[in-house]
C-alpha cells in the first residue's frame, strides 16, 4: 500500500467524536496483568516488565504480512507529532502527545474520551505515554507533574510534583508500575540539575522514596546530571528496578567533575521497594559528549558462552551494545555496533576507556557518533528463537566544541553534525556481531522496532514508511507510507481473533489488520 492510497484511506475515515465521556467495562490492571500480559493486552510502555519488545502472536506471518491494510486511523489534530507507545487495556487504547491522552476503541478506532490540560511552563519535547494500575491513568506533564486519571473517563483524581520546573526539570516519560509503586524519572540537562527517580503511592499520590543519581549541585569536585528520562524495566524474581541515566552537567565541559561521574551514563540496579541501589554499570565514564545510557535496558535469560544466565543488554547511545549480568552488574560483553572512535579500548570492568584527546576542545574534534547517538529513545526489541537484538542505529560523525566563553553550565559548548544514516541492525547477543543490516534512510528515522513468534520485525523509516523485516535475514516482505515518519514504537495485540499492528506516524495513529476471511 502506498503513501497515496494512505491518504485516500484517510479521506475516507470518519473519526466521530463521542460528545460526552462514556463509560466502559472493566479497564483495569493488577499485579498479575502487568507480570503475565495477555494477547489481547499491552498494559505497559514496553509491554511487559522485561523490555524485549517481543509479542508471542502469529496470525500476521511473513507468507500473509504482504496482505495488511489499513483498519482504521486515528487524527490526533495536533501539529504535535505521537511519540508515545500505546497502552492497550481491555479493548481501550491510550495514547499521549503532551498535555493530551486519548482513550480509543482499539477495534475501531472511535474516540472515547480525550484529556487536555492547560498549558504550562514545561518542555514540550515531546512525551512517551501513560501507566495504568487498577483503573487509574498515570500520566507525566511538561512541568514536571504526575498525574492519576481514572481510565473509564479521564477525569483527573490527583496531581503530584515530580520535580521544580522553575529549577529547569521537566517530564516526558512513562511512569513503571510496580506493585503500589509508581516510578517516574525527570528531564532537564540544560541546566546543572541533579537527576533522581521517584516513587508515588498509587492511591494517594504520596511520595516513597527517592534515589538520587547525582549529588546536589556545588558539591566540591562533583557532576551533576544523570535525569532518568526513559521507562526502565523490572525483574520480579530478583525483586530489581533497572534504570539508565542520562549524561553528567556541564554537558560538555569536564573539566569542573574530574573522575567517572558516578552514577551518571550508567546503567543502576535498584530495590522498588526502598529505592536502595543494589549496582551501577558506567556506560561512558566522564562522558562529555552527551550520551545517555537511558537507551532501554532489555532483560532475557538464557545461554551466554554455555552458562545460563540472567542478563541485562543494552545498545547505548555512545556506540556500545553492553551485556551484563544482571544479578550483579559484572560485564558480560561489550562491543561496538557501528563507527565509534572516542575510546581508547575497553577496561577490565568491560567499560569503554575515554581518550582525553576526544573530548571537546576550541579547535573542534571530529568524533563518532555525533550527540544525537548510535541510537537514542528508540525502543530496540529482542526476538528469543534467533538470538537476535535488533535495534535501530544511526552510524554519525560530527565536531565538537568547547566554548571557555560559555563557563561551566549547562551545555558549555557545541557540536555540529556533519553526516548520519539510519540503520536496522540484527545483533548476535553471543558475539556481538552484526547478522544482518538494512538501511532505512538518511538522518535519523525515529522508529523503535517490534519482533513477534511468526518471525516478523517492524520498524519505520525516514521516509514515513512503516516495514515489516523477516527476522532470520532483515528482507522487506512488506510496506505502506503514511506520509511521515515514526517517531514512535509499534504494538501488536489481538481481540476477537484478530491481529492489529499500531504505529504512529505525525499526528496520526495507525492500525493495521489482515482483511477479515484471510
């Protein structure tokens, strides 16, 4: 299907707006719904707690994918574009760009209801979803609030602050659900912030605890930084909250934070409980290139060189996929997947070794990647019957610059990208060899990537086409343009025996479906 046919498609669909909320069954959540989804459900930002990004369903195949059409289409209005993963909780779908959350009948497309709220202070970058526990939404702001909606109506319970936004801090994440814990991180490295996770009571809104990446600003010798901008995930045998952080502030002066500026681009290990840090794994000591390691941290077990094994992988944004044992943080694996050439190799805690000469300086350095990353936000997922992490990579270069005239706050200098290209990568978690490559355009496509059992991958290009990949060897079987590009991750879910594939495009929520009878 073509971008042309899409748009006739479009012409051709009436949303009608329901004029007054309306109440629907059930839409709730427990403990058991969010540790075992069912298939006619995505009740979390990655689906479930482990982050793979991997759904068990089979009905759209590589031998049928070529017959899918468009089901419906959802016009949002808004000139903002949709980077949220969609929440999918008894036949409802909610969705966000910020300040708005959409409730939509998931088999049609209808709206329900739609939550606006005023306009605030905040970064409107963009923002990634909402949570939900029992029946009740929770939902990030710009400013950096939280709010509880009840699910069946939108109607706002409770509003809570997550951080001081007049101190710079904003929000634009999916909370994580954990047993009576809502988990919300904040944003804000323009400014010498520090970065912390807090945990809400779900009823009451009530703060639980808090950890602190960073120490307080001024500290003597110390970084601050380290915001918690992206969704972590959770593994409920070893009861362990994982989370990345963002990069340490000045951004790219580091001259004022000598040492490795713990716990920022790292990778920590916390109790949801208590908010007690178990371990942290540095991504890229003393970084000063802007490289959050908030990249997603997917959790799989099984064999790694013989043993069985409980590990964490993550394909960060400095150019390293990383594999950890999760039980304690020791490395597993590091490698680069694409052009890197800041380091100086690898220590013996399998961490990259910064070159001094690599960090910004008056005359420029040409380094790789630029601070846009390897990749970035993007939701990469996990396919377990082949072994394959596959993740959508963006190989850069670019020059950065110290500015001495900007001081030592906040970004304290600059970089300019000379070259970027968008690339689906297929990554044997064993060796950390690429198995396979399709490009997908230039610049960076915005697309997070979904794999399911039939042995499909789909993802978006920079193009505005949505793909459908065969996992095995990352050949085309199937697209259709939507006139712009993804910037969000697809969902796959199944109700009445029928398959539905969800994907973002602009302001436009997509679904599509195999034609009924086939």
């Amino acid at each position: 299907m073509n971008s042309v046919k899409v748009a006739l498609l479009l012409a051709a669909i009436t949303i009608i707006p329901i004029a007054r909320p309306v109440v629907m069954p059930a839409q709730t959540v427990d403990d058991q719904t969010l540790l075992h989804p069912p298939a006619g459900s995505w009740p979390g930002y990655h689906g479930d707690y482990s982050g793979r990004r991997h759904s068990s369903l089979t009905q759209i195949t590589p031998q049928n994918v070529n017959n899918l059409a468009l089901a419906w289409a959802f016009q949002t209005g808004q000139l903002r574009e949709i980077k949220s993963s969609p929440l999918l909780v008894d036949g409802i779908l909610y969705f966000t760009v910020p300040d708005n959350i959409w409730a939509v009948d998931a088999r049609s497309g209808h709206q329900i209801w739609h939550y606006t709220r005023p306009p605030s202070k905040g970064e409107y970058i963009g923002h990634r979803g909402v949570a939900m526990y029992k029946g009740w939404l929770y939902f990030t702001t710009p400013d950096a609030h939280l709010i509880s909606l009840n699910a069946k109506d939108g109607t706002m319970r409770w509003e809570k602050v997550i951080a001081d936004n007049e101190q710079g801090y904003w929000s634009t994440m999916t909370p994580l659900v954990v047993r009576n814990h809502v988990i919300a991180g904040v944003g804000g490295d323009l400014d010498n912030l520090s970065g912390y996770l807090r945990s809400f009571d779900p009823e009451t809104g009530e703060v639980q605890w808090q950890w602190n990446s960073t120490p307080p600003g001024g500290t003597p010798n110390g970084t601050t930084g380290g915001t918690t901008w992206m969704t972590g995930t959770y593994d409920p045998e070893l009861n362990l909250l994982f989370w990345g952080t963002g990069n340490p502030t000045p951004v790219l002066s580091g001259s004022t934070r000598p040492g490795d500026n713990e716990w920022t681009c790292s990778i920590v290990a916390l109790n949801p409980d208590t908010g007690r840090f178990v371990w942290g794994f540095v991504a890229s000591p003393h970084d000063t290139h802007d490289w959050d390691a908030v990249e997603t941290p997917v959790l799989v077990d099984g064999d790694f060189h013989g043993q069985r094994k409980k590990m964490l992988m993550q394909s960060s944004r400095n150019g390293y996929f990383f594999v950890l044992d999760r039980t304690d943080g020791k490395s597993l694996l590091t490698v680069p997947f694409g052009p890197t050439n800041w380091a100086l190799g690898i220590d013996k805690e399998g961490r990259p070794i910064p070159n001094p000469d690599k960090e910004p300086k008056p005359d420029g350095r040409l380094i790789a990647p630029d601070e846009g990353g390897m990749t970035n936000y993007r939701s990469p997922s996990f396919d377990p019957k082949t072994g394959l992490f596959i993740v959508d990579a963006r190989p850069s270069w670019s020059i950065y610059f110290t500015k001495p005239a900007d001081g030592a706050y906040g970004w304290a200098g600059a970089d300019y990208g000379l070259w970027s290209n968008s690339i689906i990568e297929a990554i044997d978690y064993q060796t950390g060899k690429i198995r396979w490559s399709h490009e997908v355009g230039p610049g960076a496509s915005g697309a997070g990537v979904l794999t399911t059992d039939s042995g499909l991958t789909f993802t978006g290009d920079s193009h505005g086409n949505i793909l459908a990949f065969a996992t095995s060897d990352g050949g085309t079987l199937w697209h259709s343009g939507t006139g712009s590009p993804m910037q969000t991750s697809p969902i796959t879910y199944e109700l009445d025996g029928r398959q539905y594939l969800v994907t973002g495009s602009g302001g436009v929520m997509f679904a599509w479906a195999l034609p009924q009878g086939k």
